[in-house]
C-alpha cells in the first residue's frame, strides 16, 4: 500500500490494518517454513505495509505533518 492510501484512513482503521498485517506475516512465515519460497515477496511486503502503518499512527501520536 502506498502511504498517500494509509493517510487517508482513520486511526482505527489502520489499528485494523495493523491486526491484519501481523496476521498475514504470521501466516507467511508458517508457509516459508514449509519451504514456499513463493511466499517470500509477499512476506517482505507485509513487513514493509506493517512498518509504513505504525510509521503513520506514531506521526499522528507526535503530530507531525
């Protein structure tokens, strides 16, 4: 997701997204160790989403824009 999409959202939703996040990279992980290497993008990707959400709720926290 691109940050211009996760600011427009509310802070509860991206408590949601968040949720879902860690959900799906927890998922990830299980199917990479069963050797899915096809997994593996997708599994960078939810880190890098996970990171860019909680980057945007600690901005909104400090009130920085």
């Amino acid at each position: 997701m691109k940050p211009e999409e996760l600011r427009e959202l509310s802070d509860d939703q991206l408590k949601e997204k968040i949720n879902d996040l860690k959900e799906t990279i927890f998922r990830l992980r299980f199917k990479l160790s069963l050797g899915e290497t096809s997994a593996l993008k997708n599994y960078r990707e939810a880190k890098k989403d996970l990171a860019r959400v909680k980057t945007i709720l600690r901005e909104r926290q400090l009130n920085i824009r």
